[in-house]
C-alpha cells in the first residue's frame, strides 16, 4: 500500500489580478484526492521552501480560501530568487531536505519563465539523487510571454483593465474640442503582448488607439513622430499605446530616466512615456496627456476578465490532477481549441522548453509599417478580456481578503540566510 | 394661459464619472412637467450656446438617454470659457438672442465653481435685461470643493477608485517582502479633497495610507522626509498620498517640471510624485514605486460610487423641479441630513454665494501634524463610496454609450468666432 503524500504549492514572480484562483484550484483537486495529504502552501516561492515557512492551507478558514481568488497579487507571497544551475550548490540539498522531512510527494509552482526555470531544475535534481516527487508549473504572467501555452493566466485581465482605462480616458479627452495627442504606456519587458492588447478597445465599431508600438520592433523616434503628426493632421485626437519596454535599433531602451537591474538582470523600466511627451510636445503639441497605470495593470482584480479567472482555476485544478496521474517536469499550459465559440483545453510541455524562453508577438502579428497589430492578432486577444468578475464589496470597497500566517512548526534548523 | 417654455442643459469644466446621471435626472424630471416643452442640450457648454449647437434630448434614442448616466465625462461636451464681467460683452446679447429665438424659459449648468460663475452671470444678466428665465446650478466636481454643498456629486466615484487602487497596490506590495515607499499623485488643484479620501482604504481595520499630504498646507520637503523615514524604519513598507497642488511656504507648486496656465488661469499640474520619487530615493531608499492614475480619477465609471450617481441623479432632477416652483439664480447642493444611517436633502444657495469660491479641508480635519486627515474627516468621506455600480458589458468591456449630434436648425447667423 502506497503511502499517502503531501503536497506543497508555491507563487513566484510578479503579481497578478487571478494568480490566486490557480491556487484555488489546485486545493479544491488537491482536498478530494485519495493520495493527498496535507496540503502545504509556501510563502514567497523557492524562499519560503528554504526557510520552511508552510502553511496549512486545510486549516484555512474555507470562506478565505474561497476569496482568495478574487484577491489580487499572490496569497502565498512571492520572491525573484534564481538557483544556481550548478547542483552542488547548497540550496538543493536544503531544499531537498525541506522536502523529505515534510514527505512533500507533489510540488507546483505558480509563476512565469523565471519559475519555469526553478521547477525544472528542482525535476531535474530530484531525477538525478532519485527522489520520488512530481513536480508541475502552473503559468502567470501578465506579459504573456510564455510558451507552450496559447496564452498565460493574469494577460486576459490585465488587458481587459488597460481597455477599460482607454475608453474611459477617450470619453475624458473627447469631452473637449481641443486636439489633443494621448500616450498610454503599458507593462510589458520584452513582449509587446500587452500594449498590443490595447488595440482592442473600441466604440461604436471604431478602435480608439491608433497606433501601438511594441518592443519587438526597433523604435525609432522621426518615425514615431511622423506617424503620430500623419494621425493628428487627419483626425485631430490621437491615442498612442507604447510598451514600457521599446528600444532603439541599437538595443538600449527608449527611457526618460536611467534604468536599474533586478535581481534576475532584468530592467527595471518606466518613464517612456515622459521621453515620449517631452518629444511631441516639442514636435507637435503641447498638449499632450499621458497615462501611466504602472502596477495597476497587474493587480486590478475588480476589473478582471471572467475567462482569465476560470482559466487560472482550472489550469490549478488540472495541474494537480495530471500530477496524481503521475507527469513530472511539464508546465500545464492552454490549447485553444476554437475561437468562436471559445474553447480551450490543457496541455502539458516539458519545462526546459518552457524555462529562460520568452514568445514574443510574431512579426506578421504586426503591421508592415510596425505601428499597429493585425487583425489575426486581435482576434487572438479577444476572447480573453471576456465576461465580468463582481468582487464582493465591504464599506465601499473589494472585499480582499488573506491567508493567515500560521506557519507548521519547521523540522529542521534554521535556513543558514536567517541564522544569527 | 402661460405659454410653454423650453428648456436647455449643458455640462462645463473637467469631466466626472458621473456627471452624465444629472443630465438624465434632469431630463427625467422635464418630460414630465407641463411647464417644459422641448428639452435641449447645448453642445460644449456655454459655447454650445454661443454657437447654437442644440440637440433635442426628446428625439434621443431613450436607450441612450438611459444609457449616459452609466457613461463618464460630459456626454453635451465641455468647455472652459469664461464669460467677461462687462455686460456689455457682445457674449451676453447673443446667448440671449439665442435664448430667445429658441424660447428658452429653463437654463441648466452642469459643472464647478467656473460654471457657477457663468450661471451667475447670466442670472443677473437675464435680470438685467428683464428676460424671463429660470437659472439653475448643478454642482459636479472631482475636486469637492464647491461652497453651498455638502459635497459635489463626482467626488465620491474618484474616491472610490482611487481607494481602489491603493487597496490592490498595496496587495501587490505586500507581495514582496522589500522595503518599499510607495507614493500616489491624486488630482485636486487647490484642495485636497480627493488626497484626503486616500485615508479610507483599509484592510482588516487597519488603514493602508500611512501618510497624506494636502495643498491646504504649506509642504516643506525636509518635514516630509523625515515622516516618510520614520513610518519606513517602523514598518518597512510606506504608503503616501500626496496632492498634485502641494506647494511650499511661498506658495509655489511643488512640480519637478514646468507649470503652465490654462485658459482660467489654473496651472496645469503634474509631476510631484516624480520629484517626491527622486527626493527619497536620494534620502531614504531606491525602492520607490509612483502610482499616477491621471485622468483615470475622473473618468473611471466602471468603479463609480452607487450613492455618487444616485446624487449626482436626483440632484439633477430636483433642480429642475425646483426651477418649475420658480426658484432662479441658485446652486442645487446636498445637505447631508444624518450619518448613520446616510440620509441627505437639497438644498439651495444663491450663485453668488458659490461663483467662484473655493471650500478648502478645514485645519481642523487635518491633524496637528498636517500628515494626515482626521476621523471626523474620514467620518465625513466614508458614506460617498458606498454601492457598486454595475455598468452592463459588450465585448469584455463597459457598453458606454453616446448621444447622437443631431443638431436642431440654427435660427440665427453664426457666431462671429465660427465665420468666415
């Protein structure tokens, strides 16, 4: 007779507005499964596996674990911490360790590539001293950038609160008769999936951004300028949707400011948009507005999508499912299987085909003259925005709620980064 | 027998989420009185006038008519024109030539203390002159800085969406276990109001804003340092809120670029976070995250405050019951009757009394330390974001909608400023 297992699940990177409902998910598989036993989540990812920081996630108030899913950014926490790829390196014995003494048969991480990354080398060094675990990726991230999946859970919503923001702002500058040159800059590192979303907002059958700018292409700044003066000599009103993340044909990026390196390399970007103002301002008009949701975008769950909500949960609840049938080292992903109606299934890609590799939007995705997206793109992004979340509301607000921190007692000594 | 009269409507200054529930309000009220014949709404506010840009709000789709009020930003347009102070303006002989051709008997504006202005003067104008008018006010201001009112219909909705925003930001902070200052820019150009309403968001009794910064005081940028390090060296995590409008002991805006002047004479703000950003990075610590929604405070309908747009309704619809009794040359405002439970009623006061003049946050409401509101003040604020508005949705988005520019024939020349 097999003994029963734990599981352990765990939320990296940056946040977004249903990261939580794949948690839900994977608990409500996790609770009716025979194999199963507790069922552990981690705070702050790989961190909170090496200082043993679990908590019991069926002692959870049941009501909390439900609300979580509404709650934006990850109830577990998260951390940007890459492990080393050498094996001797002696986070993975500890965490190993950590694993063992707390029988954890069944690890999910909840993340984009950087965690693809982190759950393929932990498969691979469990395969190699031989240690019996199931290890399954459950993807997120807002930059849709992942592969091996049509699309990642946390884009839909935060497209869908970019579009709502556009046409909000379109009814606030179409007030006024003056012209007016509006510049949206949106999230997004290296993969212009999100400021292409911006495409979709539209009234009354005309799209309200007119032209959009993605770092896959080089930008470059005369023909930035012109484009945007063609638009504002024909129509007066320009909406301009540029991703945080454009760069010159050299590869530096297009930054107001200086730029700084996170922990994993990467950029830490921002104020393009300021650069972006300052130039049509001196070149066009001086009146130009811009908008800069920052942060906002990733965590706005009282805008979130209703597909992109189901989809987190599901893709929770079939990861944990397809670990009890016994895979090991794959990412659950979405396979869109038809657009209209809109219908998607899982499936699974191995994590090394996943980790460190970023899907960009594809170059016939964009318009030739590379200041728009194409009609096959929008139809991809389409669905995806689709169907309402009503947040539960208290005092006027969202009712958010949280995990309580009650951590299990810790079975072996103190993680040598907290010791004295 | 008295001759049936027409009625005319328009909407000036800044936008609000809700500013379109008094348009539909009003008209609610007008279709059915006896008194009232055609119900017009002139395009772009006084200018509209100027230029005999009419709609006939009877001949709107009813669909649409009902639709507005769920619709931000001025669905008649706006302006910013400031009538001259000298009757003898040639301004003044021809919004009357046009109120007379048109057989205006009613005059509705919808906006802030400019707007009140311009009613009041055409107010005493129309005294003046001895045309039969009735000249009613409707009070609508993001700001809440109106005189004669308890508070402006459009404060609660920016409230609650700013509220909103801080609550998912500092979710997304909390993700991290960095220390982090977090600095929001709210709008409110001499009052702070809207600053002030950042003390409302909470989570688990306690307030997420740690410190708040209105333009009622003087900002001194050494004082505000040293309490952002002393709330960080405490808790580690620092949340600030801080008016556009702050300005020094000499009363210059605090602005890390240049101010410019709009066509009132207000500055055209912008930027304080991003100077308030540098000075604590250079001070403090570099994890510094600025959160600037912008316009999006104004315009955000799909986060309006329920008890905002059923104000920002029957204050419209009682304003013109109150011009049918005869009342003219006054402002419709709120009176907030009792506060647990809410309970408010209309009330009048004189254009004189409102034109013009700007009600600031008390000192009283501001703690002697000048770093945050009071609970009085919180007290006063906390019933305007109660209730949720559920806009209906098309294609993932919120279905706005607009009114149809069918312009009724002009009856007399065209303005000068539009000829030749």
């Amino acid at each position: 007779m097999s003994q029963r297992k734990n599981m352990l699940i765990a939320q990296s990177g940056g946040p977004t507005a249903v990261i939580n409902a794949s948690v839900v998910g994977a608990f409500h598989r996790a609770v009716t499964a025979s194999d199963i036993h507790h069922i552990y989540g981690a705070y702050n990812g790989i961190v909170g596996v090496l200082k043993e920081t679990f908590v019991d996630l069926k002692k959870q108030d049941r009501r909390t674990m439900d609300g979580i899913q509404y709650t934006p950014s990850s109830a577990l926490g998260s951390c940007r911490y890459k492990l080393s790829s050498d094996f001797e390196h002696e986070d993975y014995r500890r965490i190993f360790d950590v694993f063992d003494a707390h029988k954890i048969g069944y690890f999910f991480y909840n993340g984009g590539n950087d965690s693809m990354d982190t759950a393929m080398k932990l498969n691979a060094y469990a395969r190699k001293i031989g240690y019996d675990i199931k290890i399954i990726g459950i993807p997120k991230t807002i930059d849709n950038d992942l592969v091996g999946t049509d699309h990642c859970p946390g884009y839909g919503s935060a497209a869908k609160y970019i579009n709502t923001s556009i046409l909000e702002s379109a009814f606030d500058c179409n007030t006024y008769t003056a012209r007016t040159v509006v510049l949206i800059e949106v999230m997004g590192r290296h993969a212009g999936w999100l400021a292409a979303s911006a495409s979709l907002a539209a009234f009354e059958g005309e799209r309200i951004v007119d032209l959009v700018y993605l770092p896959e292409l080089p930008f470059d700044l005369d023909t930035f300028l012109s484009q945007v003066e063609e638009v504002y000599r024909e129509k007066g009103k320009v909406f301009v949707a540029v991703s945080e993340g454009i760069r010159d044909k050299s590869g530096e990026f297009i930054l107001a400011g200086q730029s700084q390196h996170d922990e994993f390399g990467h950029s830490q970007l921002g104020g393009v948009s300021l650069y972006l103002q300052e130039m049509v301002q001196a070149n066009i008009t001086k009146r130009v507005k811009v908008i800069n949701p920052g942060i906002l975008q990733r965590c706005a769950a009282h805008c979130a999508s209703k597909t992109d909500l189901d989809e987190a949960y599901w893709i929770g609840y079939r990861a944990v499912d397809l670990a009890l049938q016994g895979y090991t080292g794959f990412m659950a992903g979405i396979k869109r299987e038809s657009n209209r109606p809109y219908k998607w299934s899982v499936e699974l890609t191995a994590l090394e085909n996943v980790a460190n590799k970023e899907k960009a939007v594809p170059r016939e995705w964009i318009v030739p003259e590379g200041n728009y997206v194409t009609e096959e793109c929008i139809e991809y992004m389409k669905p995806l925005i689709m169907g309402e979340v009503y947040v539960p509301a208290w005092e006027g607000l969202p009712r958010y709620v949280q995990l309580k921190k009650d951590f299990i007692p810790p079975k072996l000594e103190k993680w040598h980064d907290e010791k004295g």
